[in-house]
C-alpha cells in the first residue's frame, strides 16, 4: 500500500540510509573486536577467576535471580510487550469500532450527540520519533491505535488513551512488532490489528485482549509471509484481513486450547497479489480491492474464501469498499500513497465505483482527476470522498454531483462524516470542518507541520481524533450543540491577548523556519523603512496588517491590508482589499465580530480617528476623533469596544459606535481587559488600577500601582496580573488587595506576555525569556539573549523569541525550560525587527526592517 517506500523521496524509511551506512562501515572492526574477546573469555585462566567470582557474590547472584523469575512471571501473565498505566479513568463501554472507520458506510463517526462545534486542541500525544500512520479506533472513552517508530529499528506498537484527557493507558507489541500502517479494530473484548509496512516481510496478525485486568495482553499472533497493512474486519466471530502477497485469511477470533490462532481458511497470494486494502463483509460475502498487481474487486464467500466474482478495474484499488443502500461504493487510481501518478509514469486519473449488491454489476462510475485513496463515505443519501488533486466531491447515490469544496491539497484519507459536519485533512496538514449540506467551511485547524498524513479522521465525544507522522496524535474540538447564532469572531488586543500572546490557533511549527515571503512586494530591504510596526489581527486565518509607510514627500501615509496566505504561496500575496489612511497605523488592528477596529497617527499633534472598517470588504462603519493628548488605547470584546478617546477617559462604545459610558481612570498608554462582567483599566498617569462595571461603567475599586505598566494587564476570575519595568503586580480581582502569597520573581516585563494554564512568559528588561508559575509567582527558568520589548510566541510544547539576528525556540512545560534553546530560523540578513511575532497556519509572522511583514515557515 505505501508503495516503494523504500526509495520514497519523502517517507519514513529514508532516515535509516545513515545509520545503516554508518554500522556497515563499522562492521569489520566490530567483528574483529568481538571475536578477540570471546576468545579471551574462554581462557582456562580466566574462567576460573570468573567462578571463584561467582562463589564470593553468590548471595547477591541468588538475589538477582529471584528478581529476574519475579520478573519473568509478570511477563508471562501480562504478555510480552505489554505496559499497563492503570486504569486513567473507568472504561465506558460504547459501540465496537468493527472495521476500518468504524461501520459500513465508513463515515469515521460515533452518533454521541456531540459535534466538535469549534476548533480547539483539546489535547496531544507525541513521543519523539513515533509517527502514527493508523486512523483512530474510539470504543467509548478509549481511543485506540497502532504506531511507527521512525529510525534505525521501525518498531512499532498498539497504543490505548483515553479519549477524554489524552493520557496513555495501556500499550503493548508482541515481541518484535515492527512500524504498522494497519488500524486496529474493536469488537467486545477483543483488538485486532495487522503489522508493518509495504517492505516487512513475515508480518503478524495481531490479536489483543481487553477484558478488564487484561487490557493490552497480546492474546494470539499468526505470522504471515508479507506484510499486513490490511485493517481487519471483525465479523460474527471471526477475523478476516489481508496479508499483502500472501493473499486473505479468515480466523476464528477467539484462540484454540493452546492459545494459537485458528486459521478458517487462506486464499494465496499467487491470485490476489497486492492484497492490502481494508475490506468489507456484508451478508456472506468478503469485498476486497486488489492494488497494484491485481487491480481488481473480488468478492469472496465468507465461509469458505472460495471466489464468487472478480471484476477488473481501470485501476489500482486502494480506497476500502463501503456499503449503503443496497450498493458498493469504492475508490481508485492511478497513483499510491507515496507517489502520484506521474512519478509512477501514468497519467493522473481516479474514478468511484458504485456497484449493485444483488447483480454484482457497476450501477454508474463516477471519474475524478487523480486517485481517490480514503475510503468513501456514505450518509444521508450522500457519498463523500477527497482526492489527490485536493477536492473534496459529493454525490448522489445515483451518482450525480451535489457539490465540490476544494482544499488545494492533496486529500489522501478518508473524511469523518457526521450529523452536521464531514472533517477532511489534507496533505497539508490542516484539518478542515465542513457544513455536511453545503460544504462551506465551519472551522480549520492545523494539526501537522510535516508530510505524511494518511490517518483519517475520526469523530467521538464532540472532537476529532487524528493521526500525524511528526506531530503525534491530536484530539481536536469543543465538544457542544450547534446554536442558530454564529460565534462572533473577535481579536480583541494586539497580540489576541495574553492568553494568545500571537498565537491564533494551536498549529505547530517545523523543527527549522524558512522565509517564505514579504509584503509589501516591494520592501526587499534596500532601504531601512518600518512599514509594519504593529502586529496583524488574524480571524479565520485571514491577516488583517496595519501598514505605516512613506510616500513621495506628502509625508507619511498609512492604511490597512487583508490578506488570505495561501501555505504554498512562495511570493507576495495579493490583498483581498487595501484601505488607505492619511496618517500612518502604529497600533495593531483589532476585530469585533464583522468590524475591524483601527487608530491612526501617533501623539504628535496629528487629528488621529478610530475606525471602524467592514471587516469582509474594508468599508466604511465609523470613526471618531481621538482627542489629544488622548492615547487612542483600544480594546474590544464581542459586543463592546472600550477606547480612550479623550484625555483620561474610558468610553464604552457598542459596535454601531453608540455611546454607552464613560469614567475618568487616567491617562492609558496600553488598552483595558475585560473578565466576566468587570473591566480592567491600568493607567500611567497617575499610576492607578481601576476596576469597573462592565455593564454601566461604574468604579468598583481603585488603587495605585508602584510604577507604569509597560504592557496591558492580564484579568483572570481570582487575579490581575500588571507588568511594569520592575516585575509583574499581582491584585486580588474582587478588592484590588495584593495576592499575598504571591512572589515578584524574574524582573521587569519588557512588553507584551503570555498567560498560560500554569505559566507566565515574557521577555524581560534585561533580555531574559523568562518563566513564571502562574499560580506562585516562582521563576521556573530564565534564557538570557533575547530581544527586549518584543513578547514571546507559544507554539504548543515550544516558547519563540526574538534574539539577535535569530528566531530561537525553546522547549517548556509547567516545571520549567526543558531543553537547550535552538536557533529556528535565521534573521540575520535581514533586517532588525519591528513588531512581536504572531502564529497562523503553521507559518509565524514578523515585522522586520527594510522588508515589511515576513512570513516564516515549513522550507
């Protein structure tokens, strides 16, 4: 199935070619240095040293014994391989996930009740060098697959999570399992799943135990003469699964007296060559598509594995068979899931069968552009499948086109189809939300930074569960009911706020950063010009960037762009709209459902406005006058805009511009924040904290602060966290007291900050990243060589910051810094930067000197 892995250009196998070159220049030596040592052990002399050796420690050596059979008697009750962690929570039982997607019709989908409403990383799994090829098997509240160990050995193993919290609950491998492309299945108390990839040779078919105190004991093996990328199917007691070119087996599930597989039949490999798509049972009969060498569809009686039909197709058939309605549904074409067509020198081409269960004969083929690789899924009437050329089809049972999305990847898995939603991942690495009726994009999230994503989708508990090869696997959504009411977009401080701090989704980064583009197109850094100075908003992916730039000798003139990066654009992108102001914007644009918010000009006696801009278009809403010396600080929320337009003063405004208060809190350099029905005000001049009414603007306490703030203050339901140069100040949020308890470690804040579930991180005046418990104040490290007044980027389990000539990143968890810092991407050819770094779409975004915005991302 991963045809010719072996020489692939981008796979996983190309990592051992080092290595294995490495040890066979070795081997000479290594042999000869083993062998003049055997022969030193078997002197007489030293023989008898070594028993006289024994004798004096024979206590000990009975000690270790006793440990060594202790140790051997667990291996033997708990099976070879197997690791229990422990019950992480009580096993929910569910649906049994009997077959690749789960039932079929293939549509990936447990009917819970819950949709993943919105993106959200719910949790990740990842452990160094494992790629996880398999699609997610979710038994109630487990989640259940198989692994590749990328390297020099391509061990693989058979992982259980819970589905809720993403902890590892058990796992296991009969000895010598290697790296498996083959997904488990589910049925009662039994797992079962094939082994390894297209070269393995003698591959197993597994079968794992899950009876309670059992979980994860390898239950019986069967060794076949290829590889088993097959998923099985569990169908009235019985195993039925194909073993490359050994052909198919059928195995009764449970093992025999001796605790052997039972083999019920075997059809060899000399007919059915290139047996490694998942198959199908239904009323008797075996469905299985035939790949490379046999490209056909062969039906098969179940009972016996004597063939009732084969019927040749135009091409190689890798997409599992689905069955709805009466009738076989099933994918095919001319490339693999390593190459396309052309590298194969054929022309690209697919098509979709659909074929009549009573006659066996084809009802209508539906022809795509390239291969369709995923299984098709069936639901409500509807057929969905991707394909390589990165369109997404629906159809009719008929046949007949509903609609197409296009993704402008290649889609090579199947899409997880649900009441409301078909979730599709692309090649990518960007897992999309779709509305199941109309194809209109509810929600993207991007889940990889790297190739190889052939795990398809799967949906439980309102998220989605998903396999990547660099990137582990992720739980992705908010669990929740559909509301008639969209959620209103908002970003509603530079930077989203501390709690985003740049970040606008939870998309990972390659492990080095290349420079993709610039924009302006013509900022090529032959001039040190600052055209950006103030990081982008980003709603929905979409940039919206604040431009300050010379033009001629009118003075400066500024204005807002939009921008929609394509990932394999590699050349300025066009804007969307382009909306020109007088004055130059200095200040980060925000966004309040279908308004974009945006100040002009600077304090120098300029007649500065707000606006406020259709975000769709970049029309015109409204503006007001910033009064000087008035700072123009904004921030928003969904439903109010909070902004200081006259001096001293706080103005609540609703999104039609209609006034709603106004309170004299000082002089604000940074904007408010806002928690539960409180807003946060951190003025100057006169240094001062101010805590309103969110509702009617009325004070609800105020006290001073030791020195200005040099950033805008984090609001949390038990804490405000105000930065100034001399360290964070932490306030009680009911009565503005100090939190006591509360340490003032790691200096003064440099600028923006990042406000995590249990840490703080900000760049401190000294040029020191620096870690912070959230809850305690603590410093858990500090890393010294970064860029003072620029905010660190979090990017899942890595904190970005800005250094000299260098984008570094650094590992973290809630204990500290847990790794050496490492230079991301080097800055150094170009110029100094001008603004914080935001994260969107796996790409990073940066101000820089003489070249505009840059983008940053996978090379």
């Amino acid at each position: 199935m991963i045809a010719a892995l072996l020489n692939a250009p981008v796979a996983v196998v190309p990592v051992l070619t080092g290595p294995i070159q490495a040890l066979l220049a070795l081997a000479p030596w290594l042999l000869a240095t083993l062998f003049g040592g055997l022969l030193w052990l078997f002197r007489p002399r030293v023989m008898w040293l070594g028993v006289k050796l024994l004798w004096r420690v024979k206590l000990s050596v009975l000690a270790v014994a006793a440990v060594l059979a202790g140790g051997y008697a667990l291996w033997a009750a708990y099976g070879p391989g197997f690791s229990s962690r422990g019950a992480v929570a009580t096993v929910e039982k569910g649906e049994d996930w009997p077959l690749f997607r789960g039932g079929p019709a293939r549509t990936g989908c447990v009917d819970d009740g819950l949709e993943p409403v919105r993106p959200k990383l719910a949790w990740m799994w990842k452990d160094g060098g494992t790629a996880i090829f398999s699609s997610p098997a979710v038994v109630g509240n487990r989640v259940h697959v198989t692994t590749a160990l990328t390297g020099l050995f391509g061990k693989g193993r058979i992982l259980c999570f819970d589905a809720d919290t993403g902890e590892l609950v058990w796992e296991t491998a009969p000895p010598g399992f290697q790296a498996t492309f083959s997904s488990p299945v589910v049925s009662g108390d039994r797992l079962v799943c094939g082994e390894g990839l297209h070269f393995t040779k003698n591959a197993r078919v597994v079968c794992v135990d899950l009876a309670d105190r059992r979980q994860g004991k390898i239950l019986w093996t069967y060794r076949t003469k290829s590889h088993v990328e097959c998923t099985p199917v569990i169908h009235e007691g019985r195993v039925y699964v194909g073993a490359g070119d050994d052909g198919y087996y059928c195995f009764e599930l449970e093992p025999d007296e001796t605790g052997a597989a039972r083999v019920v039949w075997h059809t060899g490999g000399e007919n059915y060559p290139d047996a490694e798509t998942s198959l199908i049972v239904h009323e008797g009969l075996v469905y299985a598509g035939l790949g490379r060498g046999g490209q056909a569809i062969c039906v098969l009686d179940a009972a016996t594995g004597k063939e009732i039909k084969r019927m040749a197709t135009d091409y190689p058939v890798f997409s599992p068979p689905a069955i709805a309605e009466g009738k076989l549904f099933v994918g095919m074409g001319a490339g693999d899931y390593v190459y396309r067509a052309e590298e194969l020198d054929q022309k690209p081409a697919g098509a979709v069968w659909c074929i009549d269960l009573a006659s066996l004969e084809p009802v209508w083929k539906y022809p795509v552009g390239r291969t369709v690789l995923g299984a098709v899924a069936v639901r409500g009437g509807r057929v969905y499948f991707g394909a390589r050329d990165g369109v997404l089809h629906c159809l009719d049972t008929d046949g007949r086109l509903v609609g197409k999305w296009n993704a402008y990847a290649p889609i090579v898995t199947g899409p997880a189809v649900t009441e409301r939603l078909v979730c599709v991942v692309t090649d990518a690495g960007v897992l999309y939300a779709l509305d199941r009726q109309t194809l209109e994009p509810r929600w993207e999230f991007p889940v990889s930074s790297g190739p190889l994503l052939f795990s398809s989708p799967a949906v439980a508990r309102g998220r989605v569960y998903l396999g990547t090869e660099h990137d582990g696997l992720l739980a992705v959504g908010e669990p929740g009911a559909w509301s008639d009411e969209p959620k209103i977009p908002v970003w509603p401080a530079p930077l989203g706020g501390p709690q985003r701090c740049g970040a606008a989704d939870d998309s990972s980064l390659p492990e080095l950063g290349a420079m993709h583009w610039q924009y302006p197109a013509d900022q090529t850094g032959e001039t040190d010009i600052a055209a950006v100075v103030a990081p982008p908003a980003v709603v929905d992916g979409r940039l919206f960037v604040a431009l300050a730039m010379p033009i001629g000798d009118e003075g400066r003139r500024g204005g807002l762009v939009a921008i929609a990066p394509k990932s394999e654009a590699d050349e300025p992108p066009t804007p969307d709209w382009v909306y020109e102001t007088d004055l130059p914007v200095i200040r980060s644009p925000l966004v309040c459902g279908d308004r974009l918010l945006l100040t002009h000009g600077t304090l120098q006696g300029e007649v500065r406005r707000l606006f406020a801009r259709k975000r769709s278009t970049g029309g015109p809403r409204w503006s007001k006058r910033v009064a000087s010396p008035a700072t123009g600080a904004v921030s928003c929320a969904e439903r109010e805009i909070f902004a200081q337009l006259t001096a001293n003063t706080l103005s609540c405004f609703d999104p039609l511009g209609q006034d709603v208060w106004s309170q004299e809190v000082g002089r604000m350099d940074h904007p408010p924040a806002t928690v539960g029905q409180l807003v946060v005000a951190a003025a100057s001049d006169p240094p001062a904290l101010t805590v309103l009414d969110r509702p009617t603007g009325k004070i609800l306490w105020k006290g001073p602060l030791a020195a200005k703030p040099t950033a805008a203050p984090f609001a949390g339901n038990e804490m405000i966290l105000v930065p100034t140069a001399s360290g964070f100040e932490a306030r009680n949020t009911t009565n503005g007291r100090p939190v006591s308890d509360w340490r003032r470690e790691g200096g003064g804040v440099s600028a923006e900050f990042f406000v995590g579930q249990n840490v703080i991180a900000y760049i401190s005046v000294d040029g020191e990243l620096t870690l912070l418990s959230r809850k305690s104040g603590k410093r858990l490290g500090k890393v010294p060589g970064a860029l003072p007044g620029f905010a660190p980027l979090p990017c899942r389990e890595r904190l970005l910051y800005l250094a000299d000539g260098a984008i570094m990143a650094v590992t973290f968890d809630e204990t500290g810094f847990t790794g050496a810092p490492q230079q991301w991407a080097d800055t150094s050819w170009l110029g100094k930067p001008t603004t914080s770094m935001t994260l969107s779409g796996g790409a990073v975004y940066v101000g820089m000197e003489g070249w505009g915005l840059v983008r940053w991302g996978a090379e």
